[in-house]
C-alpha cells in the first residue's frame, strides 16, 4: 500500500521487488506476499522477483537501495539459478518450489518461525497451555535436592559408603547444569529468536531428556563426569533452550502486559518441582531396594582397616554400614536400623533418571508442537504503547537497543548485579532444601521430619517459586520493575535471622522454629521467582522489546553466577562446618568408648571421616548426656554471607537509569528499491511518507 501511495496509482512497466531476508521466510511465502503487493500497483504487465541472502539485522542501517539500469536487470536474472530466484509473469502467480527439495528442508520448513505465524483473530490464551507443558518439564530442575541424598549413598544405599560420592561432589552438578544453561541463552538467544520457538523447544526437549538419559547411565555405572555431562551440559542446554522460548513469545502474544506475561510463561516453570516431586517420590520407592540386612551392630564382630568398617558374611569379609536412626528417616521406604552389606541393593537413581527422560520427552514434544507467534508488528485489539509520563514513571523506553549495544550500557551490567545477588539465596536454598530440613531439623524431630516430610518441603518451596512468579511479575505492572526488585531486598534480613531460629531447634525444639523456618525459606524462594519472572519485562522496558530475547538470554548468565556461587558457597561453608563440628564433637569423646565403637583410635579420626564411618549422629551415640547436636548450626555462615549479597543487590538496582537515545536502533531502513523503466524514475521507501521519487 504505501508502495501504491507513493507511485500515485501509475502501474510500472516492470516491477522489480528486491527482498532481504531479514527472518528465515521461505522465498515462496515472501514471493506470494510481495507479489499482491504488487498488483496494488497497477498489476504491470512483468513483475521479476529475487531473494537475496540472508543479512543481520545488526547491519540493517547498512542496506542502502541500488538504482538498477534495465541491463542491470537482465543480467540479474539471466544469470539468477538459484533456488530463491523466483519469477512471475503476467499474473501467474509465484513459481513452485524445487521439487527436489531434501527432506530435511521440509522438516526445517515445518519447524520454522513462519510456519507457526497466527492469524490476528487467533485466541493468545491458547499459546499458554502449551508453554506450560515445556516449562513444567524444565521446570523439575528444581528438584534437584530430591538426588542429592541418594546419589551419596548409591552404594550404601541406607547410608554413605567409602566408596560413595559426598554431597560436596554431588550438589555442584546442579551448578554446573545453571552454568551451561547461562553459556546456552547468551550465545543461543539470537539463534532462538531467529529461527522461532517450535524448533527451539523441540531442541529443548531432546538436549533435556538426553541429559536425564545419560546422568541414568552415570549413576548406574558410577561416573561422576557422565553425570555432569549429561545433566549438568545437556541438561542446561535444554533448560536454557526451554527458558527463553516461551517467555519471548509470550512477551510479543501480550505486549499490553509484560509482567503478566512473563508471568505466565514462568509460573509453571517455578512449580516444575512441586509436580516433580510426587513423581520422584513415587518412582523412588518403585525403584528402590533394600541392601543385605546382617543385623545390629551390638550382635557383630566389625573390623575396621583403612577407615572402612568390615563384617564376617560367608567366611569373607565385607564392607558394610552402619545405618543409625537418623539414616533410615532419610530413607523413602521404612527399613530398620542396623548393619548392611555394601553394594547389595539400590538407591533407585538410575531408574528413576530414565523414566523421567522418557515422560519429559513426551511432554515436551507435545507443547512444541502448540505453540504459535503472532505476525510482526502485532498488537491486542485497542491497546496503544505507554507514552508521555506513564512511560517515564515506570522506566519505560521509547525505542530499542540491539542486543550487542546493550553490552555496551551501564544498565545491563547494573541489572546483571542485581539478578545475580537477589537469586543467590532462594537457589542455594532450593539446590539443597530436603538436605537442609533433614540436616536442620531431622535428628531434633524425628517424629515430624521425616525423609516424607522433606520432600514435601521442597514441594512447598516450588509452590513458593511459581506462586513468586506470578505474582511479583503481575504486581510489577503496577509497582513498576525497579521498586518490585526494591522489594526482593527484604530475603536479606530473613537470612540473617534464620540461623537465630536454628539455634533454638537443638535446646528447645518444637513445631514454631520449624513453622518460621519454612515460612521464611518460602518467602525466600518466591522472591527468587519473582526475579526471574519480573526480568524480561524489565529488560523491555530499560531495552525495547525489539530483541529482548537475545537480551533475556544475557541476562541469565547472572542466573548462572548464582547458581554456581552459591551452592558452591554453601557446600564449602558447610563442609568446613561439619568438620570442625565433628572435631569439637570428638573431642567430648572417651577415647576408649571411641577405639571400641570405631575400631581406631582417636588419632585416625580424619580418616574415618573421609570414609563415612564417623558421622555426627554415630558420635552422639556414644557422647555424654547432655552434649547437644551441632546439626542445625552447619548453615550459620552460609546463610549470613548471602544475606550480604542481597544488600549489595539492592545497591545495584537503585544504580539502574534509563538507557541514553544515543544507544537505539534507528529508523526502519529501505528495504525496496522500484524502478519505472518507461519514465525513467526510481521510487524508494518503507512508507508513504518517507518515500521519494528521483529522476
């Protein structure tokens, strides 16, 4: 139409329409397009159309048209053997394609971006279904501190083995996974939004549920690095895949509701975990078998060499357990406390890893297969962009910076920052919650804390997570990104306070320290969410939603900051904790009830605790009344150091200021170039007000 305005209703003798491919449109579907076009223009008797090859959008201001003399023209098509050459005459429309297209061109075809367009009347809610079925499926990641107990006693099975991995070896592959989930969405998002969300989920799909697959073969053949390959690398490239899809489509479905959308597209990811978690729970007690019993440890002759406790079975000796009270309520079924034979029975991990590679795959491809985008440049009906003051109140942009200049802004390092300190403590806190009520609360209340008890916790904390989500990216419409993050600073006197509450479990336990703790962690996490669920809207109002995705995908290295520092914080804090509480515990010990118990002397203490066969509840034992359990205190310097963190986020985010003009994109540029043989004229433009004719 604005080519028509331009032209003033006179039909060309020839058109020639020069097409850039600014997406991945197949030449036949931007043929078709350009062709009706055309026709508005007088249907000129000869209409030649071409694509050329692909340009980024980062050179875009770059394209300046090329007036064409009509040799130029001949030469041009004469020699034009390409498959994009493409040619109409006399109204017969767009040639066909190839017939000897690949197969692998169709299936591209078929999961490409413009293969997925919507029409304008489509319904939007009906996208949100299927973002929920790949964010639900990523979203189980979250559950990750459902494995860590069974992945340290995969060979003791009741309790820790020589031989076993420590928790020390096992919590990082969840920060390994967010490592590679930040590396994947900051050199994929570009990738993703190009070639759309329908071939970015199915990627998703098979790079997660591979992961799963190959951590099953790790675990059941006892290789830590095949675990950190598959979950912790194929595991984060789908997660970060199954990230960034669906919040950048929902972001472009309701750009009348940034916050609710981001909401929406996150919300079933935060509560991946508390649907993982039944699921878990079940398959674990499915999988699970129970070692060789042999008995109590009063009625058996134990022998201790290297640190490693031996007993008599068939005439041979071999290495066993000793599973006390406090090992068997970690357990998903009920088993009694006693001596077992190392390696005669199963945790149920590498079954369980499997299954769910196979149950996430199916999801997955099912919401892959549903998800649409709207045609560029679309909007609700009646919704116009914010404009004037209620723009600038809410730190809304005008423009839109390109995802490499935003590199170059103060703002996204200022973001950065304060993504990076606000997360750290609700995902230190999710990668190790059931490790964490058990530790906490386990020994003091068995009653209540049981291994039941704690996987409920973290379904608890992933309803916190998607209700976080939610609702901190709706009320962020209202209150505005900036004083929603402002708000995210109060998780830093919560960490501060919870160790005051921790310290009153091993005097006085009962049930208001342990309702304060969840409550307080649970406040923790849902502030955790709302951080991740108020980012994309944030980084479109401080960037222009012109590329947020790439943007988005950025961004989240912040997120891998925080996962790889702080569970990494809190393993080392807490190792050198139950080291030093093990020592002080030891050191109230009659040496000679130790030698008998233990099977070593005193001296050889750091040996048996590099084996496993030391541990805070088999000191207890033989401790003298009235010693209390350290337990509860192993998380005291981990907690206070992350309430730190928050208060340096909260610096980070007053520092935040919109982004300066001078960083936008400009104009839309030229992008057709139509030349009038029989007037001898060339008309440019991108619309009927910028168009110009020259002779």
């Amino acid at each position: 139409q604005s080519l028509a305005s331009s032209l003033g209703g006179r039909g060309p003798d020839c058109l020639m329409l020069k097409i850039v491919r600014f997406t991945n449109v197949p030449s036949r579907a931007a043929g078709a397009v350009l062709l009706r076009s055309a026709r508005l223009c007088g249907t000129p008797s000869r209409v030649d159309i071409r694509c050329l090859s692909t340009v980024s959008p980062s050179r875009w201001p770059a394209i300046q048209p090329q007036r064409l003399t009509p040799p130029d023209i001949s030469s041009r098509f004469i020699s034009s053997t390409s498959s994009t050459a493409l040619r109409a005459v006399d109204g017969e429309g767009v040639g066909a394609p190839r017939s000897d297209a690949s197969a692998l061109a169709k299936i591209r075809q078929f999961l490409s971006r413009e293969n997925i367009v919507a029409p304008d009347n489509y319904n939007r809610w009906l996208v949100v279904p299927f973002s929920f079925l790949v964010q639900l499926s990523i979203g189980s990641v979250y559950a990750w501190s459902f494995f860590n107990d069974p992945l340290t006693r995969e060979f003791g099975v009741v309790a820790s083995a020589a031989s076993d991995w420590d928790l020390g070896s096992v919590v990082p592959i969840f920060s390994f996974c967010a490592l590679t989930l930040g590396i994947c969405t900051a050199t994929l998002g570009p990738w993703a939004e190009r070639v759309g969300p329908r071939m970015v989920a199915l990627s998703a799909a098979g790079c997660w549920s591979g992961g799963l697959l190959l951590t099953s073969l790790g675990v059941h053949f006892h290789l830590l690095p095949l675990c950190y390959l598959g979950y912790g690398v194929f595991g984060g490239m789908g997660w970060g895949l199954g990230y960034i899809s669906p919040v950048s489509t929902l972001l472009k479905w309701f750009p009348d509701r940034r916050g609710l959308a981001t909401g929406l597209a996150l919300t079933a990811f935060g509560g991946g975990a508390m649907v993982a978690t039944p699921i878990n729970e079940a398959l674990f007690q499915l999988y699970y078998e129970a070692p060789m019993l042999l008995g109590a440890a009063a009625d058996l002759h134990l022998v201790t060499e290297g640190g490693v406790r031996f007993a008599e079975v068939g005439g041979q000796l071999k290495e066993v357990v000793v599973a006390t009270a406090a090992d068997v309520a970690r357990l998903p079924v009920l088993v009694p406390e006693g001596v077992y034979v190392v390696g005669t029975g199963s945790s149920g991990a590498a079954k369980t890893f499997a299954t769910l590679s196979g149950l996430y795959a199916s999801v997955m491809l099912i919401g892959a297969m549903g998800i649409r985008v709207p045609r560029e440049g679309w909007g609700p009906a009646g919704w116009k962009p914010p404009t004037g003051d209620e723009a600038a109140n809410k730190m809304i942009t005008s423009g839109s910076v390109h995802h490499n200049t935003a590199l170059r802004t103060p703002q996204f390092y200022f973001l950065w920052g304060a993504v990076a300190g606000n997360a750290i403590a609700g995902v230190t806190v999710i990668s190790c919650a059931k490790t964490m009520m058990s530790d906490i609360f386990g020994t003091a209340m068995p009653a209540i804390v049981t291994g039941a008890f704690a996987a409920t916790f973290v379904a608890a904390l992933s309803a916190g997570n998607m209700l976080g989500r939610f609702g901190w990216a709706n009320a962020s419409d209202f209150l505005g990104r900036k004083n929603t993050y402002y708000l995210f600073g109060i998780g830093a006197p919560i960490c501060a306070l919870i160790p005051t509450l921790t310290a009153t479990v091993a005097t006085n336990p009962g049930t208001l320290p342990l309702g304060l703790f969840y409550f307080g962690t649970f406040l923790i996490v849902s502030f955790y969410g709302g951080v991740f669920a108020v980012l994309p809207a944030f980084l479109a109002d401080i960037f222009g939603s012109k590329h947020v995705g790439a943007i988005h995908g950025r961004a989240l290295t912040a997120w891998s900051a925080a996962a790889v520092g702080g569970p990494a914080l809190l393993t080392y804090m807490r190792t050198n904790s139950h080291h030093e509480a093990i020592t002080n515990l030891a050191a109230q010990v009659d040496p000679v009830k130790f030698e008998a118990a233990f099977g070593e002397p005193m001296e050889k203490l750091g040996e048996l605790m590099a084996t496993h066969t030391v541990t805070i509840p088999t000191l207890l034992q033989i401790a003298p009344p009235g010693v209390l359990d350290p337990t509860p205190s192993l998380y005291n310097s981990s907690l206070y150091t992350m309430g730190g963190v928050i208060c340096l986020a909260a610096l980070c985010n007053a520092a935040i200021r919109p982004v300066d003009r001078k960083h936008f994109l400009p104009e839309t540029v030229v992008t057709a170039t139509i030349v009038d043989i029989a007037k001898g004229t060339e008309t440019t433009g991108t619309d009927a007000t910028q168009a110009t004719r020259k002779p």
